[in-house]
C-alpha cells in the first residue's frame, strides 16, 4: 500500500480561501451529499471511481472527499495508480469540515 499525501479539512479551506482552486471530488454516495456538500464539487460515488476516473483531469491538484476518510482514501490510492501525482485525501472526511470548518454543517 502507498503512502497518499493527506490534507485537513481547515488547511484546504486556508488555500481555498488563499486562491488555491483544486478540482474537488466527492465520492460518497447521492444521498449523502443531501447531508452536506461543498461547492464546486464533482461527485463520482467511490463504487464507479474505476468507470469514470478519466473525468478527472491530471494537471489540475484533485482533492478527494468522503465522510471521515476512508473511502477517499481507497480512491486517492486508485488515482496514483493510474498515474496521477497531484492528488491528496482531505483527511477526517465532510465530519471534519463541518467541526473544524464550517459548525453550520451536521457531522453525521
């Protein structure tokens, strides 16, 4: 298993904030972007990552999102298998964003 490069939900908000404009990809299921959701995300549930990767663009930093981490990372590991070098997994998932980040949104 490789070693994926890690981001915390409130320095991805710091770069966004600072102009950073990574593509964001969400790979939780439809109706958990229901629960919350950040702006400007591309939603490819974690179960069609392999089907669709080719919609992510390799010369563009990818941050990829779940609830609290885990699928993200299973997926940040399937992109640097295809060959993407600039991709990082937002660590702690949508709950860490919403205690750390944005207190409007519910963990969950």
């Amino acid at each position: 298993m490789s070693s994926i490069a890690e981001v915390m939900p409130v320095d991805l908000s710091s770069e966004m904030e600072g102009g950073a404009t990574p593509f964001l990809l969400d790979v939780r299921e439809a109706d958990e972007l229901e629960v919350n959701v950040l702006p400007g995300v591309h939603h490819i549930p974690l179960g069609e990552i392999e089907a669709r990767f080719s919609e992510v663009p390799k010369d563009q930093d990818v941050v990829v999102i779940c609830r609290s981490g885990g699928r993200s990372g299973r997926a940040t590991e399937f992109l640097m298998s295809q060959g993407y070098e600039r991709v990082r997994n937002m660590a702690t998932g949508m709950n860490g964003w919403a205690t750390t980040v944005d207190p409007t949104m519910s963990p969950y």
